[in-house]
C-alpha cells in the first residue's frame, strides 16, 4: 500500500531469520544470542547513563530490541512492514523497533555522553 508515492509504502515481510534478515545456517546466534547480549550491553550502560538524554537514547535502543526479541521468542519470526526507497532501490523492510533502534544509534554517534572529570 502507497502511503508517499514510491518513497513509502506499507508492505508485510516475515522476518525469520537473524538481525537485518541475515541468515548463517540454523544457528540461534544471529536469532537469539546476539540480540540478548545486546541488550544486556544497552541495560549496563543505562545504568551508568550520566544525563536523562543519554537514559532515552538508551530506552530507544533498548525497546527495539525487547520489542523484536519478543516477536523472535513469541511468534518465531519479527513482522516488518515499512518499506521505502526510490524506484526500484529500496531498503530493507522494517518495523519501528528497528528504527527505534537505528534513530539511538545515530543519536549516540552525533551526541556522546561526556565524562565528569
């Protein structure tokens, strides 16, 4: 379904595999493992947020991944939906707990926590 033309549009895909629909066999790894050490990773550095910026770039992250690790374990696959691109080259397919967690990435990268020295 169009929602801005080509640009965006509205398209389901299963995702059965692993992060960003990579698959390495039938391994839990890319499934399973790597997101969970993920989100301890994103936890322990929540707990040691200096700023309530940094506490939301971190819960960004950190409900993505909940939220596609919940789909993996519940229903065995993630449901992506958002398409968009222009013309015939298009991103992956995603849902917003993927751009939840690429939009803190990006804020971490642009704006770093600075240490109290």
């Amino acid at each position: 379904m169009s929602v801005i033309g080509n640009l965006l549009r509205l398209h389901l895909v299963y995702n059965y595999h692993g992060v960003f629909g990579f698959s390495f066999g039938d391994g839990i790894i890319l499934r399973y493992l790597l997101p969970i050490v993920g989100i301890a990773f994103i936890i322990l550095l929540s707990l040691r947020a200096k700023s309530g910026f940094s506490l939301f770039i971190y819960g960004l992250i950190l409900g993505g991944a909940l939220g596609n690790i919940f789909d993996r374990v519940v229903f065995g696959r993630v449901t992506d939906f958002i398409d968009m691109g222009i013309g015939r080259w298009r991103w992956w397919t995603y849902n917003l707990a993927d751009a939840f967690i690429v939009i803190g990435i990006f804020l971490l990268l642009f704006f770093p926590e600075r240490r109290k020295e």
